[in-house]
C-alpha cells in the first residue's frame, strides 16, 4: 500500500504515547436549564483544552466506547489561523508548531505542519472509536487527498468507507483558479470492516414521498416500489398468482419478492395495486415512517446537495442575535451523518465524539436527535480556544432551553478544564490529582477498561478483578508501603493470580511465585501510554 513521507512525520508517529497524561477537572454542571456546582450523570460532556491532551485524557474510560466520531478540523487554506504546540522535541517541528500557521498561502511547508497535527490526534480517535464505531472528517481539496493517505495508514485501507461530495452552498460560491467553489468532502472510515449502513433519510429523499399523513396516520407519506419484472422468466418460484377481489394476479414475467414475502405485504396491506383495461399493476407502498411513526432508513448517498453553509449561519444568529462563527456546519448536515448505523443495528444510544468542537454543531445534533426518537446519546465536545465557554457552552445551554420560536431539547452536560498531569517532572505521581485519579489510571494501564468503584467486601487498596487477575494499588500519600504477610493478610478476593502495587516487597520470590503474585514498584513499574 502506498504511504504519504512529509518532512516531521518519523517525529510524530508515536508522539501520542510521549503526551502527558492529564485529568479532568469539573468546573460546573448544567442541569434543568440551570448551572450547577455538582456534576450531572448525563455523561454528557464539554471540554475546555488542547484536543491532544483531552484526546489522550478520555482513554482511562473511553477507549473503544465511541460509537461515532464527527471533525471539522483547520482546511489549511492559508489563511486560516490555526496555533497547535504540540510540544515536540525535535528543534525544527517545535519551530513549525509553536507558530502561527497558514498565514502566508505560498507557504509549502504549511501541509506537513498540518499533517503533523493531524497524525497523533486520529491516532487517538481511532483508539476511542467502538469495534463497529464511524469516523466523519470535513475537509476541502487543501487536504483531502493527504488525510485519506494517512487514514489508511492508521484506520485501514479496507476501512475506508467513502468519500461523500457535500455541496455546500447555494449560489455560485467564491470563484477558484474560474470556477465557482461549492464542494467540500466528508471522509468516513470505519474500525473494522462493515457489510452495510443506512441513514434517515435527507430532506431530498423525503420529499419524494407523497403526503397522506391524515390517511396513513403515523406512518405518513410513501412512494412505491414495481414488484413485477419485465426481464427473463428464469425463476419458477418467482411465478405464482396473488389473489386481489377474487382475480388472479400474475407477474409480467416474474415478481421479485418470494411468496412468503408478498403474502406478508398483502397482509400488511403494503401493496399498492391498480386496473386498467383489465391489466394490473402491483407495487409495494415504502412508507416514510415504520409503524411507531419513526423515520424510516436507507442508504446514505455519497454525493449530498445540501444542507448548506448558509443555514449553519442562520441558524447561529437565531441562537446568539449575531453571526459570531465563519462558516460553521448546518445542525442538519450533523444529524444526517450521526444518524447512520452499521449493518443495522441500531440502539439510539451510544456516545458521540467531536474534537474539534468549534461551535458545538456537534452536541446540538446530538440534543436534537434525542428528542426526535426519544434516544439517550451522549457527547463529548472538546475545543481548545478561549469560546468554549462563550460560545461551544453557551449555545448548548440555549438549545437545551429553547431558542426564538424552537422549543428546547432539554437535557444536561458537564463542562470540564485539562487539570494536571499524572507524573511530576522527576517521575513521581503528582498526589494533587487526588486518590481517585490515580487508581483510575492504574487500572487502565493494567487492563484497558475503566474502573468501575463499586462496593466490595475487601481492604482499601483494591482496584478490581480482570480475567481472574485481581488488582491492588497499596499507596499512601505520606507513608511507604510495603507487601509483606500483613499485608496479604487483609485481602479477601479469590482470583488466579494477583498484581500487588507498592513502594517496597519482603516477600521473596519463590513465595510470590508459588502462590501467583506479582510484585509492581511505585513509580517504576506504573506503565505510561
């Protein structure tokens, strides 16, 4: 498979498991319409900080959770303004990411700077992605072509799933080297292979329904579908009679539905059948909403017209009396593609991921999709620039309220600050990010699931129990501990073997070994990711 070389990227390849590992810290909750001091138990979440970071902050609970991941990252045009310090020791990339980048559009060297940014952040995603999860990424001809390249390289290139055409402005757009610019791309890759994926309908595809809706009831509008081929009669089974007012029905020259199939239609009454001169036609009735009056799926299309920047726009004033973001996305377009579910298994929950938040069309897709189903989908928002509070976090508030003549969605987040790293400079644990924190990051390290405190019948300093392997973090801020018989003596869970953390072992080895215990040193042996 070809692979893209830029200069920087053997410096950033695994740079993700160099980045520091930091907490979260609450800074409030908004809950029924008001803020709050306490954390809500929405799961619903607002980050304020670099997305590396945070990215690399959510594994502990987060890795292979994200059932859809939706990113509107800097185009790179060369006029954008776009600052991500990621810190590298390399003098030439610190020089090329601690600087403003993309002011000067002749600037060549502007797409490994992007792509340097880039890499470790999809790497991130795709470790936060679920085994059947999507990933959506918005880009325009600046990077496309770069982005899918570095995608099959860490998703996959049999995961690449499509590349969509979105038409994203009415009107003629701005002129490029003579033509009018009203395109960009949507990428969607998934983590593993997948056989199918369907997706509410657009606005384009419901339009073609007629609507009945006082007729149909719940079901509304339809369109219909010939059950009767013209082509070859090569199928004997495909060619029975259907029985419509005492006259047999028979194909022209055979039906595309089996029997049992069609029996259950007509049962249903899905068909449609219509005489004239003695001749009949019989089509199947494919209603807009199923039988509890949802909206029903189909196949997503990889050329979409529609909805359009301009409807971001508005949508942006009717929230905050001004337009106060350039070219965000339509809610719509949002809805659309978080709507899709992989080879039909649909659940409406799930937890839904933009890292480069912007101003929050993300989360307001997600409000918005659970109050058309009835869902509970949770996001996690995270925006690095100074408006996630401004304008990402407020215009969350808004919509859950309600806005101009839009009723509220309702619903609640938590709105969060990176906090401090796990490790101190020297490589000792940095006891300000609390006991909690601490044992939330031994356990993942050790198992890569997330500690779930429930209660247990046993000492202080146990984590849990993995695969028969059962976990204890014996540390104390202002003493050393030790593993010694004392110790062993307080633990009460049976398990095959037994990972013990602490600062000193008296236990000697062929005890350990007999009885399947492994002795862990604090700081040395903390695994870092």
């Amino acid at each position: 498979m070809p692979t893209l070389h830029w200069i920087g990227k053997d410096k950033v390849i695994n740079h993700h498991m160099d980045v520091p590992f930091k907490v979260l810290e609450h800074s409030y909750g908004f809950d029924n319409g008001k803020q709050t001091d306490k954390e809500t138990n929405s799961g619903n979440k607002i980050i304020h900080g670099d997305n590396l970071e945070a990215l690399k902050a959510l594994l502990p609970e987060y890795e292979g959770r994200i059932k859809c991941i939706y990113i509107d990252p800097p185009y790179n045009t060369g006029n954008e303004n776009w600052v991500y310090n990621d810190n590298l020791n390399d003098p030439k990339i610190k020089k090329w990411l601690g600087k403003v980048v993309g002011k000067e559009a002749e600037d060549l060297t502007r797409h490994d700077k992007w792509l340097c940014m880039m890499y470790p952040r999809l790497q991130l995603l795709q470790k936060l992605l679920k085994s059947d999860g999507l990933i959506f990424i918005s880009l325009d001809d600046n990077e496309a072509v770069y982005t899918k390249m570095i995608l099959d390289e860490i998703f996959g290139a049999r995961n690449f799933i499509q590349q969509i055409i979105w038409k994203n402005k009415y009107g003629p757009g701005a002129m490029t080297k003579g033509f009018g610019n009203i395109h960009e791309y949507i990428l969607c890759y998934s983590k593993n292979p997948i056989t199918s994926i369907e997706a509410n309908l657009s606005k384009e595809e419901q339009s073609k329904y007629k609507l009945k809706d006082q007729y149909f009831d719940i079901r509304g509008g339809y369109i219909t579908q010939p059950l009767a081929t013209k082509s070859k009669d090569d199928r004997p089974n495909l060619v029975y009679p259907i029985n419509y007012n005492g006259t047999d029905i028979y194909p022209d020259k055979q039906w595309i539905w089996s029997k049992e199939r069609m029996q259950n239609a007509i049962e249903k009454d899905w068909l449609q059948i219509n005489e004239k001169n003695g001749n009949f036609s019989v089509r199947f009735k494919q209603y807009l909403r199923d039988e509890n009056g949802l909206m029903r799926k189909g196949k997503p299309i990889s050329i979409m017209t529609g909805p359009y920047n301009q409807d971001g726009t508005s949508e942006m004033v009717e929230i905050f009396g001004s337009k106060k973001f350039d070219n965000p996305k339509p809610v719509a377009l949002i809805e659309y593609l978080l709507s899709m579910i992989v080879n039909g298994n649909e659940d409406k929950k799930g937890i839904y991921l933009d890292s480069f938040a912007g101003s929050g069309t993300t989360a307001h897709a997600v409000l918005n999709l659970n109050k058309q189903d009835g869902g509970n989908r949770e996001f996690i928002c995270i925006e690095m620039m100074d408006y996630a509070e401004t304008i990402t976090a407020e215009r969350i508030k808004t919509v859950i309220n309600g806005y101009g003549i839009v009723e509220g969605t309702k619903g609640n987040f938590n709105f969060y600050e990176l906090g401090q790293p796990m490790f101190l400079e020297n490589g000792n644990l940095n006891e300000i990010v609390g006991d909690d924190n601490i044992r939330q990051f031994i356990y993942y390290t050790e198992t890569k699931t997330p500690l779930t405190e429930t209660k247990h019948k046993d000492n202080k300093h146990f984590l849990g129990k993995n695969n028969d392997t059962a976990y204890y973090f014996n540390y104390e801020q202002d003493e050393v501990t030790t593993l010694d018989h004392a110790f062993l003596a307080t633990m009460k869970t049976k398990a095959e073997q037994y990972v013990i953390y602490a600062d000193n072992c008296l236990l000697t080895k062929d005890f350990m070994m007999k009885h399947n215990i492994i002795f862990k040193k604090i700081p040395r042996d903390i695994t870092r990711f």
